[in-house]
C-alpha cells in the first residue's frame, strides 16, 4: 500500500509557514488564526489515518511490525556514505506523528484565543507553522544527518518562541540561553555523528540499528581510552539528546524558556520537541542496548535518574507555576530517559522502552493539559505567581476540573493515564536496577506533593484580593483543555504494549499488582502531604522548609547551576580565555591591517594636490616631461 | 619643390608654429584661445605633412591627401569643442579655465 501521502504531513505546516510569513502584514489576523488551525488538522488527519493504517492494516507482517522506508539521495559522499532525505515509517515515529499532531493542533486552536489581540499574531502562526513542520521532520528523518538538519530547525523555533515577547529584556535572554545551551550539546551530536559515520560507513538508521547488522557486530573492532569508539559516539549523540531534553547538567535553559507565551511552553517546551532528545535515544536503541554490553545505556539510565530526581526536588519549592511545570517536564523526561536505561530487547524484556513510548506519550497530553490550564489561570489573573492565585475553582470550573484531572493523571493515580505509563517504568526499573528503582519511587511521590502543592495553590485556599474578577476563559481555550482531558482519562487504557516494543513484535502487558499498590500509595502519602499543608492557608508549610535550612534555600535557587555556568563562561573563560585572544585579535592582527591601510590614506593624502583639475597644468607636464625626454634621447644618440 | 628655400627652412617654421601653438594652451586662460591654439598645433603637422611629401617623395600624393583628412577632422572637432564651450558657457556663466576645475583631487 501507498504510503508517500505521508510526505505531505510535513510540508503542510511548511506551506502554512511559508504563507503566512511571507504575507505576515498582507493577512488578517482572524484569517491567519484559522489557516494555521486548518493546516494542522489536515496535517492531524492524515497522521491519525497513518497511524491506523499503519498499525492495523500494513504494518504487522507476520507478527513484526515492518518498517518502510520511502527515500532519495541527497548527497553522495562514498559508495556506501551518503545522506538521504524521506521519510521513515515505524512504530515510534508514527506514535510521534500521532503525539505531535495532537498537541500541536489543540495549541493552535488554544492560540487562538490565548494570543487574541496580540501584535504579532500572524508571526505567531507562522512560527508555530515551522515549529509543526521542523518536528514531523525530525519524527520521520530516515538517518543521522536528517535527524540532525531537523533537530535544529526545531531549535530554531524554539528560539523564535521563546523570543517572541522580543521587548521584554528576559525573554531574549532566555530565547538565547536555550539557543547557546542546545546548541552547545548539539556539537557532542555532531560529532557523534561524524565519528558514527566514519567508523560504520554509514548514517542509515535501519543498517545501523539492525541487530545482525555490521554497526553493532563489530563495536568492538576501534577502541578509544578503553571503549569502544562506537560507544563514544553514542554517548556524544546522547549529549545532544540530553541538550534538548534538559537533561543534567544542560537543563539550565528549561526553566528560562517559560518567558515564552504559555501555548508555545506547552507545545514545545511540554510535549513534542524536549521529548526530542528520547525520541534519538529510542530511535538508536539496538545500538545502546547492543554496543560494548549496553554502556551507553546505563549512562542515559542514571543520567535520566539523577536528572529526575534532581527536577523533582527544585520543582517542590518553585514559586512561579509555570517554573514549577518546567521542572516537572524535566523531571518526567528524567522518567523516560531512566525507563530507556533500564529496558531489555526482547520481548517483555523490553518493557522498558515500551514504558518510555508510553510515557511520552501519556507525559504529552497532560503536561501539554497542565501548561494549557496554567496559561489559562495566568490568562485570568495577569500573574505567574502562586501567591497571587488562590480559590480560582469558583471562578474557572472547567480550568479546575480538567487541571485536577492532568495533576491526578502526572501524580500516577488509577485509572488516569500517567498511572498505567509510570507502572511499567517502575516495573522495569524493578525487574533492572533497584537503585533507580528506589529513586524512580521516591520521584514519584515528590511529583504528587509539588503538583497538588500548586493545584490547591492555585484552585483552592484563601481568595486573592484580585484587581479583575477572574472569569472562565472562552472556548477556544476551554475546548483543547477539555480534549487533553478526555486523552489523559483514557490515553492509559490503550494495549501500548502491543503497538510499540523494543524488538517490535508486541508482547501483553500485565499490571504488577504490588509494584502498582506501592506507586500508588506513594502518590496518595504525597498528595496528602500537599493536602495538609497547602489546601488552607497554614505556617505547616513555612515550618516544614525552615527545618530543612540550607537545603530548601539550596533547592529553590535551583542549586546553583545557573550561578555555576555564569562563573565558568564570565570568570574564566571570558576573561581568562576570550579576553587575551580578542586583544591579540585588535592589537596584532587588525593593528597590521589599519596600519597598511592608515600608511596609503597618509601618502595618498599627500600627493592628492599634483591632482589640481586644471587642463593645462597636465599638458605642461606632459609637454615638460616629452621636451625632457627627447633632451635625453638626443643626448644620448650623440654620445 | 621650392626654389631657395631648404627643407630645414620649412620644418623649422612648422617646429615654431607647433611650440607657439603649446606655449598658448599652456599660457592662455580663455577657452576659445586654447582651441586656437590647438589648431595652430594642427596645422604645423599639416604643413609638415605637405613638406614632407613635397620634397622627399615629389610623386606621391599620401602627404597631401592626409592633409585635407586632418583639416576635415580638425574641423568637426572644432565644431564639438565650440558647442562644449558654449554648453560650459551656460552653465557657469564663463570660459575662463580656472572656473573649470571641480574635477580635481
């Protein structure tokens, strides 16, 4: 059957972009609203027609799910290295399409009244346009160069976005921090890549990840410092994946992306391009798990572990709510990086990548749902703090209603989706590592408190004294809240195991009675703890972070990580490095230049007066300088 | 052939007539004069060219021909000078030479 209609997801949104930002002044901005809305449904459509095409009708050839490949040559470098463009159909990417083309549509529509009467909405379409078509690129890059071109035109609107308040002094500073800092970690990728390429002969995704493959037979035939360099490359490309999904240490630039309009946190910075860097990792999961035993892997376990518990811990004691919702997409991305490190490869074995797919997306559709109801608390009371909110639930039912869903569905409580994702991460990292399952367990529990901390924060304790009465956001905003609810209800009862699995046979999940009892009980403990402290206003809280001293101060300064990267760039290596090399830069080497160029004014400058314009004065020389000439001619004739 | 007078005799007046003709582009400070002294340079080539033909090659007409050329020639470019002149005229209002160097440096 057909499957190169699915070219055409992409270049929708590019044509939307196209359109859009080339008659950005020329188009109403109503008009604009609803061809971005268009071009994303159309784009919806024909992925959820892909993904059922796909999964029920094409994809499962004798029990393993097929991979096809629809691609042409783009640059040929050797007869076996060559960059491809075109598309790659697979259980993960057409999961992705499917996670992308949700929530990308439900912002869009969300956009729509959130950014109503904005200068820029147009631009702001346009961008989200882009962003749309960067992300099904990267989903559907077919080998490492692909995904890499793609990955950072997502970087790219992602600083767009984040920059889009281009006024507010913060949000270019934060547009340019995520810029700088992914970008930093993107160099590792591409390294990576080069060193991949160069010692397997090739950036094809499925000759790499074929297990009886030559990639990941002969790992062990280059060593380097005692790895294998394909192991290397691996843990470079894992650096450009933790660079873009705000693993330790380069999360610093998550929290300072929320500058950003609310949609574009929750599109971008929630649920499609952070999961970016678990898609790399699942997209070359033969590889990790095969290579020099699986080293890698545990790398992007305890990475994913350290960085989830680290994001839990910040988020407790954050101020602003949509900070507290970037730690909170840290530390789950922590979660699915961690379930990646823990997993098998064949059949239940698996579980743990099947649980990260799962994860993501579940993770997707209520974060996108808690930042979407965020943004439209914040719509409410012109304000990110938690201390001005406060018994919103009268004023914004459906808001509280479907934000309580999304705070009970990440928190891990039966039946809502998070439950049934975050069970299969706990048990694989049971049946794997018991380290990170003690770490994932007490994470979990830390995500119930610091989500019903901000959750009573917002909807329940004593009423603010508020300038404007809040009041219900319109449809357009309510609507995607209430879609992403209905996903985050029953997104968990989809049989995922069947559909996505590391070997891509499909195996049946079943529920870890006890496993499950233990997550939810820990959950409940977290939830009530937030109950106590935060449903009325009390001293419990204030008492509870005095006693923890310098460590809540510690937390809530983040730990200084952003202190610790201002001292490496500002106190060494622009003034011990930098410094030196741009004065020997306008001293010596600019110096010579001036001066060449200084030396040709000054003499020119000099003789410019010989130049006098007049007519005659030149035939006098010429004249004069002929009479000379033919005095020496003659002279020296008749010697 | 011209009896009593030499060659020298009448290349030596062509060679005065020619440097009267410099000394006057050099020295004068009206346009029109410096055109007449251009021609004067002109016409010291063509009675040299005459000379010349007359006495060292008597039956050729090359040299005499050359003449009418350059005469033909010296005439058009008159012509165009004199419009520039008259041109320069109205824009500037004068045709001393020392109004006419903005083009310098």
């Amino acid at each position: 059957m057909d499957i190169s209609y699915i070219i055409l997801i992409p270049l929708i949104p590019l044509a939307v972009f196209l359109l859009l930002g080339i008659f950005n002044q020329k188009i109403k901005p109503a008009v604009s609203g609803y061809v971005g809305v268009f071009g994303l449904l159309a784009s919806g459509i024909l992925s959820l027609y892909a993904a059922y095409q796909y999964f029920f009708i094409i994809g499962k050839v004798d029990g393993v799910y097929q991979t096809f490949v629809d691609k042409t040559v783009w640059m040929k470098f050797t007869e076996t290295l060559q960059i491809d463009m075109g598309i790659l159909i697979d259980p993960i990417s057409v999961m992705m399409l499917v996670v992308v083309s949700i929530v990308s549509l439900m912002v869009h529509i969300y956009s729509r009244g959130y950014m109503k009467g904005d200068g820029g909405y147009t631009k702001f379409f346009a961008f989200l346009s882009l962003f749309s078509f960067s992300m099904y690129g990267l989903v559907l890059a077919t080998n490492l160069f692909q995904i890499y071109m793609f990955w950072e035109l997502v970087g790219v609107s992602s600083y767009l976005l984040i920059g889009y308040y281009y006024t507010k002094p913060s949000a270019v500073a934060a547009a340019k921090k995520a810029f700088i800092v992914t970008r930093f970690a993107d160099l590792g990728f591409l390294i990576g890549i080069l060193i991949m390429g160069y010692y397997t002969g090739t950036f094809d995704f499925e000759t790499l990840n074929n297990p009886e493959g030559s990639a990941i037979l002969n790992w062990a035939s280059t060593s380097f410092m005692g790895l294998s360099v394909i192991t290397w490359a691996l843990l470079l490309i894992f650096i450009g994946g933790a660079g873009k999904s705000a693993m330790l240490p380069f999360h610093i630039w998550l929290p300072d992306a929320m500058e950003g309009p609310t949609p574009v946190s929750a599109l971008i910075h929630a649920a499609t391009m952070v999961v970016a860097g678990i898609y790399l990792v699942a997209r070359l999961f033969p590889m990790f798990y095969f290579v020099e035993h699986g080293f890698a892997l545990n790398i992007v376990a305890y990475v994913g572990a350290i960085s989830s518990l680290f994001a839990a811990i910040v988020a407790i004691t954050q101020t602003d709510i949509k900070r507290v919702l970037a730690f909170s997409t840290m530390s789950q991305l922590g979660y699915m990086m961690m379930a990646l490190g823990v997993s098998g490869y064949d059949g239940h074995e698996g579980v743990g990548y099947m649980a990260s797919m799962f994860h993501l997306f579940t993770h997707a559709m209520f974060k996108a749902l808690l930042f979407l109801g965020a943004g439209s608390v914040i719509h409410a009371v012109h304000s990110n703090y938690l201390k001005d909110m406060g018994g919103l639930r009268k004023y914004m039912p459906i808001t509280n209603i479907t934000f309580l869903i999304a705070a009970l569905a990440i928190a891990g409580m039966p039946p809502f989706a998070g439950f049934w994702s975050k069970d299969e991460i706990l048990v694989a990292a049971f049946e794997h590592n018991k380290l990170i399952y003690y770490i994932g367990i007490f994470v979990a529990g830390l995500t119930a408190f610091y989500m019903f901390r901000i959750y009573f924060g917002i909807f329940w304790g004593k009423e603010k004294e508020y300038e404007h009465k809040p009041k219900e956001s319109p449809l357009s905003m309510t609507f995607p809240l209430m879609f992403l609810a209905l996903l985050s209800l029953v997104g968990g009862l989809i049989p995922f195991s069947e559909f996505v699995s590391a070997d891509k046979v499909g195996f049946e999940a079943h529920l870890n009675y006890p496993l499950a009892a233990i997550a939810v009980g820990v959950c409940l403990v977290g939830i009530i703890l937030a109950w106590v402290f935060y449903k009325k206003e009390n001293s419990l809280a204030d008492k509870w972070a005095n006693a923890f001293g310098p460590f809540y101060i510690w937390a809530s300064d983040k730990f200084y990580f952003d202190e610790i990267y201002l001292f490496i760039t500002k106190k060494i290596l622009f003034k011990r490095v930098s410094a030196p090399i741009a004065w020997f830069d306008k001293k010596v080497v600019d110096g010579t230049m001036e001066g060449i160029g200084n030396k040709t004014v000054l003499t020119s400058k000099k003789i410019k007066g010989l130049q006098s314009g007049k007519v005659q004065d030149y035939a006098f020389a010429f004249v004069g300088g002929t009479v000379i000439l033919a005095l020496v001619f003659i002279y020296l004739w008749t010697n | 052939m011209i009896d009593g007078i030499s060659i020298y005799d009448l290349l030596t007046l062509t060679t005065i007539l020619f440097f009267i003709g410099v000394y006057g582009f050099i020295t004068r400070k009206n346009l029109i004069s410096i055109l007449i002294s251009v021609e004067l340079i002109l016409n010291a080539s063509v009675v040299n060219f005459v000379v010349i033909n007359k006495y060292l090659y008597p039956d050729m007409l090359q040299g005499v021909y050359f003449s009418i050329f350059i005469i033909a020639v010296a005439a058009a470019e008159t012509a165009l000078a004199v419009s520039i002149i008259i041109s320069l005229y109205r824009q500037i209002n004068s045709v001393e030479v020392k109004d006419t160097e903005v083009m310098k440096y």
